[in-house]
C-alpha cells in the first residue's frame, strides 16, 4: 500500500516496435495491435457520475504510454488508446450502439478532430486580428488609450 491508500493489483508492460507496425505512414496495424489491449481497455472503465451524484462506475485503471526518441509516436499511441476509450464511452452512454471496441469510420466523420482543430486555430487568429484592430483604431482616435 502506498502513502495514498492505493495499490497496484495488475501492471501490464506491452512493447512493440511503432516503426514495423506504422511502415509507410500506415497506423492500421498499429491499430491492430492496440486491440491486443482490448479487455485492458474494457477492464479499466472510466469515471461516470449519475444524477443525483450517484456513482455509476468507477475507473479502474490508466495507460501511460512511452517512446523513447519521439513525442509523436507517443501521441499517436495515446490517441489510438483514447479514441478507443471514448467509443467505449458514447456506447455506455447510448450515444454509440456498435458493440465491442473499435472507432468506425462514420465516428470519424462526426468527430473529426484534425479538422476541429484547425478551425480552432483560424478562430483565434481571428480573434488576435480583432484584438490588434481594436488596439489600433482606439489609439489612432485622438492618440491616446481609451476606456470603455
């Protein structure tokens, strides 16, 4: 038992080799290979609270997920890991029907986040632009800051 009251019951260690499974930019068999981690995933849940507060599961585990050269290999593990999570999720919560794990192609249509993102990134430019126009046109008025 540790200082916090927990303990560590099961410690899965899974290597494989991202550069053979991902040749050519193809992640499929990257994909592939996560779900060898499909009743860990299952097994580990998630936190849902209910109305009320009533407490409908509880998380039983994490993933951390480690390259030792590249951020970004261990960021497309981490998405693959977490999309499979979150299918889990909306299925739990009814959004999704499709049993078993595994994110579909009509998911990524509804939730494509490269292109959430991007969108993301053209509002803020946006709003910098705005900032700096009003900067600008509240100074040239009468050359000094205003107040409103």
């Amino acid at each position: 038992m540790s200082e916090l009251g927990l303990s560590i019951l099961f410690c899965r260690y899974f290597p494989f080799d991202f550069h053979e499974l991902s040749k050519g930019d193809i992640f499929e068999n990257l994909k592939i290979k996560i779900k060898e981690l499909s009743d860990d995933i299952s097994d580990s849940l998630f936190y849902w609270r209910g109305p009320g507060g009533v407490e409908i599961l509880t998380q039983r585990g994490a993933f951390r997920v480690n390259c030792m050269d590249c951020l970004d290999r261990t960021n497309v593990t981490q998405r693959i890991i977490a999309r499979e999570i979150l299918n889990m999720q909306l299925m739990k919560l009814g959004i999704k029907g499709n049993a078993g794990l595994g994110v579909d192609a009509e998911f990524d249509q509804h939730f494509n986040f490269g292109e959430l993102l991007i969108i993301i990134i053209i509002i803020l430019i946006l709003m910098i632009i705005l900032i700096i126009i009003f900067i600008y046109l509240s100074m040239s008025l009468d050359g000094q800051w205003r107040r409103y």
